[in-house]
C-alpha cells in the first residue's frame, strides 16, 4: 500500500495524478483510461484546475471517477483567467468559480480548493472570507494556494481570521533543475505547518529517462517544442546522465530518484505528476518506495551543483 500523508485534515499518497492533460492532449476516454490505472495503482489524489483543458479536465475527470469518487481525494484551482468575465479571486467571482467547479466535476465537494496564483487587485483576506464561506457551507474541506512566496504566504497567514479557514497548502514549481523553493518557500512551509505540492517535478519530462545523451528526441513531446524546449541543454543532459547513473548504480531509475529526492523533503505532501497514459501513471506510481538518505541527498546535490 503506498505511504500517505496529510495536507491539512486530508491523507493524500505520496503519487499523485497531475490533470493537466486530460481535455487537452487526451479526451475523455483517455482520461478515463488513466484514472482507472491510477486508482488501480492505489493512487488517491488527482489535481485540475478549471483553465485545464479549457475547463473539459474537470468535466472529463468528474465523468471519468464516476461513482469511485468517495475513493480520492480530489483538488482543484480557480484564479487564473478562463475568459474575460472569469478570473481572478474576487470574493463573488470565487463563489461562482467554485460552482462551477462542482457541477464539471459532478460532485458536492471539492477536498482541497487552490487560488492558482495571487490576484494582487484584490485584499488576500477577502478572498479568505469568501473560502471559509465555501467550507463552512461544506462545499469544500481544505483551501491551499499556488505560485505564491514567501512574502504572500505570510500575508495570507496575517490576514485568516482565529476559527477561519486557512490555506493548508502551496503548490509551486520545484524539482532538481528548479530547486527556488529550497532556499525560502520550503522553510516557511515547515515554519507554518503547510504541505508543499511541487509542479513541473520531472522538470517537463527530463527527469523521465526519455532524454539522453546521444539518443534521438522522441517526437511529439511537450519539452521539444515551445518554452519547454529550453531545458534541453547539453549542461543539462549531462546532468541526467550522472543522476541515472547514479540511480542505476543502487537499482532505481532516473523517475525513482526524481520522485524520491522530492520526497526527502519534509513539507512535500505528494508529488503530482502528468500522465498521457496508463503505462505512464504505473511508471509514475513505481518510485513511492525509495526513500533517498541524506548521505545520497548530498551526492545528488553534488552532481547537480557540478553540472554533470
């Protein structure tokens, strides 16, 4: 059974799905394909945001649980723009953002609802009030933010009223080539007691073992085209090398150390990560056993900070 952690009052695996593909590169029999490997690899936890898929990753997510949704643990965002009408974190925009998240998602609750990104046009507390509304209401359990600093998580953490809800969560990039968070955002999750989510973990899919030195590029991949294709530099190969290297050597995989060295971090909750396939979600849910020591955690670091 895989290892479980908390995010507030939920119990979320260490794996989860991140759904950012379904509506998008997959339709809903694909989504459905995937949430069915997930769920049957003892994964629990799947994270969408109503922007995903121009809002059909929530319909086809919702669709695809069906009546196995008492079985997860279901998060979702608001906040980024759908449209001109919708976006932001107004208190009234963040009432109607929620029920429309419901009815896409075809349940009563959301289990951990996320401000996608700051809405710096709006006071934080406000948009705190209109949230703890939603959870008194019981239209969603816990509240957690993204793409937030420091800075904005204390300022959050100021203005939640004694007895209110508060965010429980951050969700911010970080994996080995974008490791920000380490130096101010993780400490201050572990100061507040918040559970971290890392996005982007296999670093737009170079920490997948696809991408190596000498080998052709697989077609049709989201890192070779567009602003992902940036990661793919010869400093950066040669930094995959050694990190396989170095994880062939005691019996994993280039996925098992990227998920292991995010969860040796102690405020890291899950790590979410996309899937395009079945295939790809039992790949991703293989890495939950390995538990990196802080002896290898400082060689890891070591082939990173050398460039290969």
């Amino acid at each position: 059974m895989m290892e479980k952690r908390r995010i507030g009052s939920l119990e979320v695996t260490v794996v989860g799905v991140g759904c950012n593909n379904f509506g998008s590169r997959l339709d809903a029999e694909g989504t459905a394909s995937v949430v069915r490997a997930a769920l049957d690899a003892g994964i629990n936890f799947f994270d969408t945001a109503d922007i995903y898929g121009g809002t059909k990753s929530e319909e086809f997510l919702g669709r695809a649980l069906g009546a196995r949704r008492g079985e997860v643990v279901l998060a979702t965002k608001f906040g980024m723009k759908v449209d001109e009408q919708r976006r932001g974190a107004r208190p009234e925009y963040v009432r109607q953002a929620c029920e429309d998240s419901l009815r896409r998602l075809a349940t009563d609750r959301i289990d951990l609802y996320q401000l996608h990104g700051p809405d710096p046009s709006v006071a934080i507390a406000d948009t705190l009030g209109a949230l703890d509304e939603l959870v008194r209401a019981g239209k969603v359990r816990e509240i957690g933010c993204s793409n937030f600093s420091v800075d904005q998580l204390r300022e959050a953490e100021a203005a939640a009223r004694p007895g209110a809800a508060r965010f429980v969560s951050v969700q911010n990039q970080f994996s080995l080539f974008h490791r920000d968070p380490e130096r101010d955002v993780l400490p201050e999750c572990e100061r507040l007691g918040l559970a971290f989510l890392p996005y982007f973990p296999l670093a737009n899919g170079l920490l997948t073992g696809k991408y190596r030195q000498g080998r052709p590029l697989p077609e049709g991949t989201r890192i070779t085209s567009g602003w992902a294709k940036d990661w793919l530099n010869e400093k950066n190969l040669a930094i995959v090398e050694e990190l396989a290297r170095f994880a062939e050597g005691r019996g994993h995989t280039l996925l098992d150390l990227a998920f292991g060295w995010l969860l040796a971090h102690r405020p890291i909750a899950s790590v979410i990560a996309g899937a395009t396939s079945a295939d790809q979600v039992k790949a991703n849910a293989g890495p939950a056993g390995w538990r990196v020591s802080a002896a290898e955690m400082a060689e890891i670091d070591h082939i990173v900070s050398q460039g290969g």
